[in-house]
C-alpha cells in the first residue's frame, strides 16, 4: 500500500507546480489584503457514506470558497488536507479530478496540503485577496438597513430529504436538487460586486435564520425577515406539506448563498438575482413571521443528533436555539421604555401597552381625543383627521421597523385613526360615541373582507393603517345609514 506521500505525489502534487516545499510561498499585491477560511466535512455528517468521490471533492471546495465570496474577496490558493479509511486507486482518482473541476471553477489554486489515515474528513483551506479596507464583514448592519440574499434557498435541505428516502422529490428535477447540495456555487462575483454597497455579509451555510442571526449579534442589531419574500425555487412548491418548502428555506442550510444587508438609499444598485428579504432594525436577535421547527445547525449540540442507524445521512435537524427557541413567530420584543418620540405616539401615549385588548384600549383613550377635534367644526375635524392618517403612516412604520415586526399589538395609532374615521360628520353625543365605538371594534376584530385581506397583504406603515382606516369607513357609512341619514353631515 503506498504511503501519504506516494498518494500526494501521484493524485495531488500534478495540480499545482508550487507542492513540494514544506510552506507554500504566495504573492500579495500592494493595496490588498489576505483572507482566509477553513473549512471541514465529515463522512456521516456532511455527506453520505456512499456519495460519489468527485462530488464530495468539488463540495468541500465550494464550501470553503463560499466564505470567500461572503468577505468579497477574489479567490487564490487552497490547502488540503485529506484523512482516509484506505489509499483506494480508484476513489483517489475521482476525488482528484473533483478537485480539479473545483478549482477551475473558482479561479484556486492548489498549493500544499497534507494526508492521514483514519475516518474520511475533508479540509480545506482557501485563501484570496481584498483591496484594504474592502473587506465585507458580518459587523456593520445598522437599523434601517435592507437584508437580501441572492438565489433562491432551501434546495440543499430538499436535496437531503431525497437522498434520506424521505421524498421522492420531482423526477424530472431530482438532479438539479442534488446538484445544488453537491456543487454549489459559490457566489464570488457577487461578493465582489459588494465592495463598497454591502454593509454586512455572510454565506447561508447553518441555514438562513440561524446565519442571519450571527450577523445580528456581530452588528448589535436586530434583523426582520419576512417569510414570503424568501426565495424558493418552484421545484420544492411540488412537496405534499404546503409548508415544508418555507421550513426548508429558512432553516434548511448548506444552500452558500449570500445574505447580506444594504443601507436603504443603496437598495436600487444590489445586483440582479438577489431578493429582499427583510430589514435590519433596533434591538437584538432575529424575528420572522412564519415559526420553524429549527433555526440551524450546531456542531457538539446534542440535540443535532437522531438515531442515524441504517441512515445514508445524518440532517441536520436540531431543536431551536438563541431568539427563537421555544417561542412562537408571533413572540414581539418588550415596547417600553420608549427610544423615540414615535414610538410614545404610536403606541397611544402608552394605552397600548395594556396587557389585555390593547386595540379596545387605545379605542377608549381615542374618543376625548375625538370630543377636542369636534371642537373645530367639520373642516377643522377633516383637516385633522387627514393629517392625523398621515401622521400614523409614519408612525407605525417607525415603530415595527424599530421593534422588528409587522405590526406590534401595542401600536394602537391606527385604532385612533379608525375611530376618527368612524366619527367623522357624526353629531358627537354619548349615544353617538358608544355606537361608533362598539361597531368600529366589531369591524376591527372580526375583519370581514376586504379587511382581512388587506390587513393580510398589504405591507408597512400603511399596511398597518389600512384595515383600520377601512373599519373605520364601513363602520361610519353605517352609522350615518342607520342612526343620522344625510342629516348628520355637520358637527354640532
């Protein structure tokens, strides 16, 4: 049997001219800056016992070059180092040609390395360079910041759901998912394209969730994402479980592509083939609307692993950790104390942080409210009114996006707004006041559509206005239709 370095002699030293020396010796130009990256793959835990040789080669190095991508870095050099069972002929030829196919793909080349005996393990090491100063990091994201991600995620976990017999997968795409876990691309050229637009970055490797979430806590901020804006390749929609291709998407993993956050003012010149996702906002942690049965994956987590026995693959399926374990997507973070004058309007001068029905709150606290505006005549009511809804647009965008959800139960602007709205040319009297009061959270609370459809699909400050303000225009056309007819068009 020949030793490591017969092996490295014959399979490895003929893809590059610089093995040989006990160091490799690499240029870097002036103005740049070398980055590097290791990374390991385990038979058994990063890919079936029986996956072909080439394949599991050009995956262990487009893993590696995937960090590369993320710093926005141009690729160089590779290391690598093999451990094997056995120096197997013809398991060595094709794993050195999948090294080969790597390598001219991402522009690497191979410079030194080392084999062992024992488990197979695959590590590599690449490194590449970076204009000073250029470096894309997972620090930097700042509240208002847009999040994107390029591609479209969850086909690597649909892949491993095929290769685990689990499902079936679409005849006609079976290779196009498994070509995704085995040869992903890593995104180079758009990490580059990022220098200088990105102002954060990470490649989605441990899943979306769980990647998003390392950016929040080395940027110190909080990160929403929004479920239906990810990205999913039509492919896994072909799934029994309706919600099984979401799952996937968000917490699947292994799908290298590039999440990164954008300031705002910068969003138009991100690159095509990328999606936004979400935004970055005040806080910590990461929020998303849609619950997941896991956020990502954990090395030495013991709740990673299931009995693997007989199985081809251990998934990698671990309970949920950090911001999202064990809370639902619904969890919001504590309102108080209030950070910005907004949020103090927003949230009803505080009648919306009532533990109990907090919309039926800031109803209450809108009438006297409403007597004051009564006070200025039909067309100084109107004027309020309108500027009022203006206000609350703001308002209730400022305050979600700080608070890092759709819309938080103790934003209760929009109940002001809708009560007004109900109001409006309705002559004020106590009997007036408890009609439009019971019938404006009738409308509220049961949403009839278009109500419900509106409150479901439309988006931002406005979104969360419109179904109230909606409410609101229902429920006061009745209350001049039943109570007061046409006769009621004045403030008395």
């Amino acid at each position: 049997m020949p030793d490591e370095f017969a092996l490295i002699k014959k399979y490895f030293a003929p893809l590059s001219h610089k093995i040989g020396d006990d160091c490799a010796v690499l240029d870097v130009e002036e103005g740049q800056q070398l980055v590097t990256s290791t990374d390991t793959l385990v038979e058994g835990r990063h890919f079936p016992a029986d996956a072909p040789p080439d394949q599991i080669a050009y995956r262990a190095v487009a893993t590696a070059t995937s960090d590369l991508a993320a710093m926005g870095a141009d690729a160089k050099a590779l290391t690598l180092a093999l451990t094997l069972p056995t120096a197997d002929d013809t398991f060595l030829q094709q794993f050195s040609r999948g090294i080969t196919q790597a390598t001219e793909a991402f522009g690497l080349e191979l410079v030194g390395g080392d084999t062992t005996a024992g488990p197979l393990a695959i590590t590599c090491t690449v490194m590449g360079t970076v204009p000073r100063g250029a470096a894309l990091l997972r620090a930097g994201a700042k509240p208002g910041d847009r999040v994107f991600v390029s591609g479209t995620l969850g086909d690597a976990a649909a892949a491993l759901s095929v290769m685990n017999g689990e499902w079936p997968g679409p005849s006609r795409q079976r290779e196009y998912l498994l070509t995704r876990f085995y040869r992903p691309t890593p995104r180079l050229a758009l990490g580059q394209a990022l220098r200088g637009i990105a102002t954060s970055a990470i490649d989605v490797s441990d899943g979306l969730l769980a990647d998003a979430g390392h950016v929040a806590e080395q940027s110190g901020v909080g990160i929403r994402i929004e479920a239906g804006n990810v990205p999913i390749n039509t492919v896994l929609t072909e799934h029994p479980d309706p919600q099984q291709a979401i799952q996937w998407a968000l917490a699947g993993g292994d799908d290298y592509e590039l999440l990164f956050t954008v300031a705002a003012h910068k969003a138009e010149t991100v690159p095509e083939g990328c999606t936004c996702i979400g935004e970055v906002v005040a806080g910590e942690g990461v929020h998303c609307d849609v619950a997941v049965a896991s956020t990502g994956y954990r090395h030495f987590d013991g709740r990673n692993k299931r009995d693997n026995e007989g199985a081809p693959y251990e998934e990698k399926a671990p309970q949920p950790t950090g911001d999202l374990a064990a809370e639902p997507a619904t969890q919001v973070p504590t309102p108080a104390p209030f950070t910005h004058w907004a949020h103090f309007l927003a949230f009803g001068f505080g009648s919306g942080l009532s533990p109990k029905a907090p919309g039926t709150a800031g109803t209450l606290v809108a009438i006297p409210l409403y007597l004051l505006m009564t006070q200025t005549g039909l067309t100084g009511y109107t004027l309020l009114l309108l500027a009022s809804i203006a206000l609350g647009v703001y308002l209730c965008e400022k305050a979600s996006r700080d608070y890092g959800v759709h819309d938080h139960p103790g934003i209760v602007w929009d109940e002001f707004a809708g009560f007004w709205v109900t109001m409006w040319a309705v002559p004020p009297s106590w009997q007036a006041v408890l009609a439009g009061f019971l019938l404006f959270r009738l409308l509220d609370i049961a949403k009839p559509w278009p109500i419900r459809a509106l409150d479901k699909n439309v988006k931002g400050g406005f979104g969360i206005m419109v179904d109230d303000l909606v409410a609101g225009v229902f429920a006061c056309a009745l209350m001049h239709l039943g109570f007061w007819g046409l006769d009621g068009m004045s403030l008395l």
